[in-house]
C-alpha cells in the first residue's frame, strides 16, 4: 500500500509540473509573436493596445493598405515588446501604470480586463507607452487633450481618405514642427500660423473629426512618424510646379501627399 500511495503521490506531481508547464507556455505564446482572429469591433487600434504594439505596426506587418478589417481576419502581431508585472500586495492599476508611464486603461485592456480589480500575484503585461513623447534628441514634450483634438482636427481636415500611415505623417509634421526653431513651439501655434495649412484656411479643419483620425493623432503623439521627420506635405497634383515647397528635400510619398524637410 506504501508504494501505490508514493506513485500515487508522483503522479500527482507529475500532473502538477505538466499543467505549470503548459501555461508558462501558453503565456509565453501571448506576450511574442501571435496570430489574432478579429473579432466584430475590433480595430487595429484596439488590438495594437491589447497586444503593446501600435496600429501603424499592425498594418505595416499585415501589409494592408488601409486600417479596414473584418471579423473572422487572421492578423499577424509581431511582438510589441514591452514588460510583465506581478501584482504586488497594495497594488492598483493606476500606480502600477505611473511607474511604467502608462494608463490603467492601456493595462486593462493589453490583459483582456474588464474591470480594474487585480490580486497580488497576478501577472499582467504591460505595453509599451508613455505620457510624453520623446524628441530624437532626447528631450521630452507633454501633450495635452486639447492637442490631440487639434491634431485630429488638422488630421480629418487635411488628409481624410489618404492611407492610414499618410494621416499619422500629417500629424507627425505639426508635432515635428513644434520642435524646430523656425515654427512655434506649440501645436495650437503651428495650426494656427498664418497660411501654414490649407484646411485651416478653407475652413475643412473645423469638421468633425472621425475615429481614424483621432488614431492618428494619437499614434503621432506617441511618437510614430511616418513623415521620416518632414516639416512640410503637399500634393504634387495640386502645386504649381514653381511653388517654393519644390525646393524643399523630399523625403517620402504616401497616398497623394509628399512629406519633405
């Protein structure tokens, strides 16, 4: 009877280590690399926000032409990189988001929450993210909301109907604009700048911005830039070929718009 009760008691063990095992796996498998079925309501911003990657990144890996996607899509999701973290007795969402310069919204929903209730040991993934965007020169800019409804503003006003990545370059040159000495150093001043953009001017920056063009906004205040670092956009259709902006050097095309310095 002592020896059934010892194997007994290894098999036990061994069905334990085996079930660690697989789950240890299984979250490995979620925090890399994966395959994502979309499901009805999603977007790439929502599933970029699950997984710690951004929209653009998605789009980019899945080589799609535009942000649109339908359930029942299987979409790539390089790995976002990012942290893990164990709940820590004492711990809410909103001081564990402080210490990585991320939201307990974003937390939330990278882990599939539905709510912010959390229990020490818990292990949650932390996405990449930040509060202020960082120059290339090392430098930090806090953004406001009231900065993200200009940019969307200028977004949906300026580059509607253009590919997804062209509506994040649009944003990004606003924001990269704030950064050189020749502009102002706000994002209100940079719209607002005599004659700087023609949406402003013809009055289709004051429409209602929709969801992609928030998106957008967001990603470039994030710091994606697509633009390459470009301080002016124009379409090459609607230029005369003697204006002064073919002087500048061009450094990418997306949808209708060139992006130069």
């Amino acid at each position: 009877m002592a020896i059934k009760r010892k194997d007994h008691t290894r098999w036990r063990l061994f069905l334990l280590v085996t079930f660690l095992l697989t789950g240890l796996l299984a979250f490995a498998g979620t925090a890399a690399a994966a395959t994502y079925t979309v499901q009805p309501g999603d977007t790439l911003y929502l599933i970029g926000q699950r997984y710690g990657i951004s929209a653009w990144d998605l789009q980019k890996a899945n080589n799609l032409d535009s942000t649109w996607i339908y359930p029942g899509q299987t979409l790539w999701v390089p790995d976002g990189g990012g942290n893990t973290y164990v709940v820590q007795p004492g711990d809410t969402l909103f001081f564990i988001g402080q210490r990585y310069g991320v939201t307990a919204d974003q937390i939330m929903a990278a882990n599939g929450l539905s709510s912010d209730i959390i229990y020490p040991g818990q292990t949650l993934r932390i996405p990449n993210g930040t509060r202020t965007a960082t120059a290339s020169r090392g430098t930090s800019y806090s953004y406001s909301s009231s900065d993200l409804d200009l940019l969307a503003h200028l977004v949906y006003g300026e580059a509607r109907g253009e590919p997804y990545a062209g509506q994040v370059a649009v944003a990004a040159v606003a924001i990269n604009r704030t950064r050189d000495g020749r502009f102002p150093s706000t994002i209100a001043g940079v719209i607002y700048d005599v004659d700087a953009f023609t949406s402003v001017n013809d009055g289709q920056f004051y429409l209602t911005p929709d969801a992609t063009a928030y998106q957008a906004a967001r990603e470039a205040l994030r710091g994606y830039d697509p633009s390459g670092g470009a301080l002016y956009f124009w379409n090459p259709a609607e230029v005369p070929a003697d204006s002064w902006v073919w002087t500048r050097t061009i450094i990418t095309t997306i949808g209708n718009h060139v992006f130069a310095r």
